[in-house]
C-alpha cells in the first residue's frame, strides 16, 4: 500500500504549503497538487490526472477535505466511486471521510452530502461577490483592468476615423492593437 497525497489552491495568491506539510505529516509518500480553481474540469488538474494514475488497489488517496476534489457533488461523487471501485481507500485530515472504514453506501452519503455542500459554498461566494461588486459600483469603484490609453488618445482615435482611416492604419500610428481601436470607436458610437 502506497499513501498519496493530493492539494489544491484555487489561485497563485494562495500557498499550499500548509496543505503541504499536513500531508507529509500524515505519512504521504507521494504528493501532488494543482493551483487551479476546485470547479474546474479534472483533464485541466494535470497533477491530479497524475496522482489518479498511479493509485493502484488497497492504495490511500490523504486529502485535506473533499473539496480538494472538487466543489460540485456530482465530480465528488463520480470520483470516489471510480476511487471505490478500483479499490483505493480515501481519507480526509479534517476527519469526516475515511473509506477504509466506512462501508460504499455511507462513504457515497456522506460524499453527497459534502458535495452538496461545497456546491452552496461556492454558490453563496459567487452571491456575496455579486452584491460586493453591485455596492462598489454604486460608490464608484471600476472594475477590470485599467485603461491603457488617455483622453487625448482616444481624441486622435476618433478623428483619424471620421477621416476614412482604418483601424489597422490607426493601430499602428498610435502603437495600440487593432482590436483596442474597435472597442474605442464602437464605445464612442462613431460611424464604423
């Protein structure tokens, strides 16, 4: 039997090494992990599809919590019954899972449940981020990336258009993308 490890951190701002160090704490031989999102497609976790591969049977997949796995119960679930059924065992370092001594039907419950849950987690993250924003916006705030061009630019911009020139042409002249100059001349609702 070969212990296994496996984090994940939803962004480069946040650091496993906490994650890191619990895993080897709890006797894992080999450790992956993936810094993307916990809704993203599994093909896209390469250390995951990794670590998937070479569990073997009677082998222990140590995850800090399920959510590591995933935030939707549907991926929870349809990856411990392909873990179930090839006979790898699972356990979690906050204590609510351990398949080596629970039996398939109580491990696919609880699973369900921890799915479910992770599932209002994310949903209820993405609602008090909407409203974040909705309170911000009233305030003032902008979002996105800040502009990379001035007034005076998008003078010129205009201008060399009402001329006849393209946005190629005007891309150019001002050292800006073709598609930069578009996007200012449809905002500024000047005949294309």
């Amino acid at each position: 039997m070969t212990v296994y490890g496996y984090w994940r951190c939803s962004t480069d701002l946040q650091d496993q090494e906490r994650q890191v160090l619990a895993l080897d704490q709890a006797g894992c031989e080999k450790i992956y992990g993936d810094k993307i999102t916990g809704t993203s497609n599994y093909g896209d976790r390469e250390e995951l599809s990794k670590c998937l591969e070479q569990l073997q049977r009677d082998d222990l997949l140590v995850l800090e919590d399920m959510t590591r796995l995933g935030r939707t119960m549907v991926t929870m679930l349809v990856e411990v019954n392909n873990l179930i059924e090839r006979g790898v065992f699972i356990k979690t370092l906050d204590g609510r899972l351990d398949t080596s001594l629970m039996n398939d039907e109580i491990v696919r419950l609880i699973v369900g449940v921890m799915g479910y849950a992770a599932e209002c987690e994310v949903r209820n993250i993405k609602h008090r981020t909407s409203e974040g924003r909705a309170v911000a916006k009233t305030r003032g705030v902008k979002f996105g990336a800040k502009r990379k061009f001035d007034k005076y630019q998008v003078a010129e911009i205009l201008e060399k258009r009402k001329q006849g020139q393209g946005y190629g042409t005007i891309a150019k002249s001002l050292g800006m993308n073709r598609s930069t100059v578009q996007k200012i001349v449809e905002r500024e609702g000047v005949a294309a």
